[in-house]
C-alpha cells in the first residue's frame, strides 16, 4: 500500500508534482494466524479496500491458506456473509476487553479496510451430515410403541384373570346355592369373610402363623323351626334313577316353599 505527498500550489511557487512516497505493507497472513479452533476448517476470508485492493485466504483451523488476489468464495455462500470494517472489528475488540490498537488513530476515510467471511465447500463435508437425529427419533418411537405394548399385554392380562376368577365366583356361588338353601349359603359367605378378617388381624401381630390353622372354631350353622315336616323315604333304584328322582323332589320341594313364603 502507498501514498503519495504532494506540494500545495497555494503555498508554493513550485508547479503541482509528487513531493514524495510513502509505502508500507500489512501481512495479512500474521494477522490471521491462530485465531480459529483446530475444528474450525474451510473458513474463506475475503479482504478488501477501497483502494482497490482484493485478495483470498482460506482459514483452515491456526493454518491460513493465500488463494489468490480475487474474491474466490462459493458464490452458493453468499446468504452466510459475515461483513464488518476493520475500524469496527478494533472497537469491538477494545469494547470487550480484549486486544486492541494503541498506536496512531487510523483514518477512517483513506483506504477503509473491510472483511468478509464465508463457508466454503470441503471434501469431506459429509462427514457434518449424520443421520444420529432420525436413529434418536426411531429409536424413541420404538422405546415408546414397545414400552405401550407392554402396558396393553399386563392390561390385557390381568383383565382375562379377573374374567376367570369371576367365572369362579359365579360358579362356585351356583353350586352353593344349588346345594344349600339361600340363608344357609349367606351365612356360609359371611363366616368366611369373618375368618379371612381374623387370619389378617392375627398376622399383624404375630411373625409366623401356621397355613390352614383355624382361628376359631365356627358355630354350626342350624335354625330351630317350631313345627316342620320330616319325610323318611326309601328309593330302590339305579345310581342314576335315584339321583333324578331325588333332583326331581328336592325341585318341588323349593317351589312350594316359594310359594309358601318359607
């Protein structure tokens, strides 16, 4: 970079000429050393003046790469421009507390230097692209669909066992009921859910309890009736005949009890 002194012709009975030159040079490339990441690559940084200089480094973590004295980033990057002046970039830097210029002010009119900084296209861009988010998104879906079947299995299952073991009361409740009459079946549940109470409450204080032990004995379970009718019959017959003929009585015995209100 030069400037160029000249003789003011108001001040000077000499004709208008170049007094002098003055060059120096900015590396670039020192400036541009160690202040990316090992992991930051393909970073393309473009310098220019409005002195008309141009030119094209390529940053590729502490490393800069000169590419040539145009702008040579991937026009497909232009959307990702990151542009600032030099000017900018030191107050910035002095704002926040970090290195900043303490020589002569610069002027902010001659030579503006500006920066702008693109992405580039690496070989081995790939290696950015991962299909890691849509594997979490399957897996998490399966995770979720698996741990809902599991839910509607015990659901299911514990749903046909409560069928069954319905079907085992009713049941067992039929033939209760089929062999005794309905007082005597009420009071054969009652005492029973008596004795569970019992064998509960007997647990809670105790450590160790024998299996099948009665807690108490039962009182037997007989009313007294006043008048009644006793029927002493001999059925002569075949196993079976006898046991219809004896389904057939006890039958007409509990119709006309029902009718009879007994």
């Amino acid at each position: 970079m030069g400037l160029r002194a000249t003789h003011n012709h108001q001040l000077s009975d000499y004709r208008f000429g170049t007094a002098g030159l003055i060059i120096f040079t900015i590396y670039w490339r020192e400036l541009l050393v160690n202040i990316l990441p090992t992991s930051s690559v393909g970073v393309v940084v473009v310098i220019e003046s409005t002195c008309g200089d141009l030119f094209t480094y390529q940053l590729d973590g502490a490393v800069p790469t000169y590419l040539g004295p145009h702008d040579l980033h991937d026009t497909a990057y232009d959307f990702l421009e990151q542009k600032a002046q030099l000017i900018d970039i030191m107050e910035t830097a002095k704002k926040d507390g970090g290195t900043s210029y303490t020589g002569l002010p610069l002027n902010e009119e001659f030579c503006v230097q500006s920066v702008r900084i693109y992405p580039s296209r690496l070989k081995d861009e790939e290696q950015y692209v991962s299909n890691d988010p849509m594997i979490f998104a399957v897996s998490t879906a399966m995770i979720f669909v698996f741990t809902s079947l599991v839910f509607t299995t015990y659901d299911l299952l514990v749903a046909r066992r409560q069928r069954l073991v319905n079907n085992m009361a009713v049941a067992s409740t039929s033939i209760v009921s089929s062999l005794f009459p309905e007082e005597v079946a009420q009071k054969l549940y009652k005492e029973r859910q008596q004795q569970e109470q019992q064998e509960i409450n007997l647990r809670s204080f105790l450590v160790t309890s024998k299996p099948n032990q009665p807690v108490a004995s039962s009182k037997p379970i007989a009313d007294l009736y006043e008048a009644t009718t006793v029927l002493f019959a001999d059925l002569a017959g075949s196993p079976n005949g006898v046991f219809q003929m004896l389904e057939t009585l006890y039958g007409a015995f509990d119709e006309i009890a029902k009718r009879r209100r007994v």
